[in-house]
C-alpha cells in the first residue's frame, strides 16, 4: 500500500490528483488479502482501470484507489463457430481488440480504439459504430468487496443497457471485475449499419469488408474526430444521448426541423446529445481552460490545467442551457470521483 500517489497519468482527463492510499492489483488473488486490510475496511474506494471515464472533482481523492493491473488472456475453449476467450480485467481493451482483429475473429471489430482497460468495458457496455460490448459478452468473474466471495455474472445478471450495467446501477462499487469472458465469431458477420461507417467504406470502394477494413475504418474515423487525450485531456463523451418520448420528439422536431433522432423502440427516440450542446451554443466553447471541442461536442475537453471542478462546472453550465432550451435533463456517461 502506498501512500500520496499522483494519479496524474492514471487519468485522461489530465487532472493532478493526489490518492491519499494507493494499490495494484497484478493477480485477482491478491484481492483477498487486500479486504482484510484496516485501510480497506475504513476508507473510501475507487476501482481505477485506465482512467478514461473518470473525473476527479478534487486534486486530492481522500481514500484508497485500487489500480487494477492484473494481465493475460486464456482461449477457454473452440467450436465449429466460436472462440471463448477469458481477458484479465486490467489487459488493454484496444489491444485485445487489435489481438482478434488480427486474428480475422467476429464482434469486436467497431469496438476498435476505444480507450481503457477490459474490466471497465462490461461497466458501461461500451459501444461504438453499432455494436456493444453486450454482442460479444459471454460472463464476467468478479470479488464480491463485501463477502469476498468470488462470482459470476452472465449476460442477463450484467443487465446491459445502453452505456449501462447492474454495476453502474443497483450494484455500484459492490464488485471488483477481475476476468471477462467473450464469445467471438470465427465466421465473421459484418455491422456497417452505422451510417458513418458505411459512408467511409463506401467512399474507400471497400464492398466487402473484412474485421480488419472494419476495424481500420473504425480507428482512422474516430482519430479525425475525436481529441487525443495524450495531446487535449478528456474522456470520450460525457454526457449520454437521452432517449425520450416520441411526443416529445415530435413536438421538438416541428420547432427544430434539424433535430437527430434515432428509433429506439416504438414509443422511444434517442437523439444526439451532441446536437443539443451544439445548439445551445457550447460546442468549442471555453471557460477557461475548460470547454467543448470544437469538432465533438459531446466531449468536455482540458485545455490546460483546468481543475476537476472547472470541468464539471463547465458541465453543468451546459446541461443547464439544454434543460432550458429544450426541457432535456442530459445524464452523464462519465463517472464522477
Ligand atoms: C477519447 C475517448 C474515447 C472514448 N470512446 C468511447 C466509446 O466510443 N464508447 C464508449 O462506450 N466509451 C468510450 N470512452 C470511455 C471509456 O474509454 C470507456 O468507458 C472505458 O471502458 C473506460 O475504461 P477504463 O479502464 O479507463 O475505466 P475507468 O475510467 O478507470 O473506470 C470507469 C468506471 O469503471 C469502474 N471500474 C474500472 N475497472 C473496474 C473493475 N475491474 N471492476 C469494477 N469496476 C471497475 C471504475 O470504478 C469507474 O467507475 C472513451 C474515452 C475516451 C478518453
């Protein structure tokens, strides 16, 4: 156990936060020793992965941050169709992507360049261009951080939703995810229903894509639009599309003939969260040197050396113009520390 470390290269968004107690976890075994600890038992907690989805509010997180490190990948087992692959939680979820595409498996291919570690992924089921981390899901091991026991979740029990999971609802910071299994297709089938996917291959004269021209045109898309966080801290989106009432859909779509809108189910439309903070005026906006990027709306971006509270503060600036131009309340994708 370390005591004031910088996590300073542990976060995307670039902050100077201090962890009053620090940890790694580089085998799951050692998690059961680390429950028995006082320091354990009495402080706050944080599971930090690669820390690409967490904003540190204060330049001093006040508890014991358990920085998850364990590595390897098991080929569990192999069907006629399928590969079982089982991820230790702190492997690199771009590499394991890089590993299959490499590979020519099937599912994770318009999940390509997605920063972070494997063991956040089921947190949010990420998703990416048309496809989650729930399509490719098989179960996760976890530590039960009040009983110590180990568990395991299938598909179901994870209760995915879109950027969510039991763990980021009923179940938050109840559970320490040390292993992911995934199911990959060893005859791939190929997603470009997402428009800007099929836009680029087609402008390629790519017709039939394989996983890695997916994969390819995933990650040169996401570079020209997204910001690199070595280079303008950040976090991916921060806010989630909101899905709403056709209704209301409707109603706004007479004031606003330009609003984006996707079916989310019958009586439900998901619209882009985006074009609302473009709307209200805040894309490529700064407050000093916080704001949003110029090219991606949704993104808070660190210009410099904001503090965790000028970012949210910016934040919530911009949900407040929503709220009052549009009656949407926006919910946050990334996690508040
Ligand atoms: C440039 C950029 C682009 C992005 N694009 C996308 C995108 O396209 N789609 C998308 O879905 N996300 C995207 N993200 C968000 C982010 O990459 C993902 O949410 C990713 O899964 C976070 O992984 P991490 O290891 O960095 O998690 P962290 O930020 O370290 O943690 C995230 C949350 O998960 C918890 N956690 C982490 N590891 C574990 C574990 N082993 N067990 C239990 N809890 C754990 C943490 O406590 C925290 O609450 C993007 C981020 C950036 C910076």
């Amino acid at each position: 156990m370390d005591r004031y470390v910088s996590l300073n290269k542990f976060n995307t968004f670039g902050l100077n936060v201090t962890a009053s107690f620090y940890c790694t976890i580089t085998d799951a075994s050692e998690i059961f020793e680390l429950i028995k600890e006082s320091v354990f038992k009495n402080e706050r907690k944080l599971i930090l992965g690669g820390g690409s989805n967490v904003l540190f509010l204060d330049d001093f997180y006040n508890g014991l941050v358990i920085h998850i490190e364990n590595k390897g990948k098991t080929l569990l087992r192999e069907t006629a169709h399928n590969v079982y692959f089982r991820v230790a939680a702190g492997e690199s979820w771009s590499d394991f992507v890089d590993e299959m595409v490499q590979c020519g498996y099937g599912g994770v291919e318009n999940l390509s360049f997605i920063p972070g570690t494997v063991g956040a992924a089921p947190i949010q089921n990420i998703g990416a261009y048309g496809t989650e981390l729930k399509d490719i899901f098989y179960q996760l091991t976890a530590i039960d951080l009040i009983t110590g026991e180990k568990v395991f979740f299938n598909k179901e029990e994870c209760e995915f939703g879109y950027r969510t999971s039991v763990f980021k609802t009923r179940l938050r910071d109840r559970y320490l995810i040390t292993h992911v299994d995934f199911k990959l297709n060893k005859h791939p089938e190929i997603n470009i229903n997402y428009a800007a996917l099929n836009q680029f291959l087609y402008n390629k004269g790519i017709v039939n894509p394989t996983v890695k021209d997916i994969s390819n045109a995933v990650i040169e898309i996401r570079k020209s639009k997204l910001p690199d966080p070595s280079v303008l801290g950040n976090a991916g989106s921060f806010f989630k599309n909101p899905v709403i009432h056709n209704l209301l859909f409707q109603n706004l779509q007479q004031e606003f003939p330009d609003i984006i809108g996707h079916k989310e189910s019958n009586d439900f439309t998901k619209i882009s969260a985006a074009w609302l903070i473009e709307k209200t005026n805040w894309k490529g906006k700064r407050v000093g040197n916080a704001g949003f990027h110029d090219k991606q709306a949704l993104v808070l971006v660190n210009h410099g050396n904001a503090t965790g509270r000028e970012l949210f503060h910016v934040a919530m600036l911009a949900k407040q113009a929503v709220i009052e131009n549009f009656s949407i309340e926006l919910d946050m994708e990334v996690n508040i520390a």
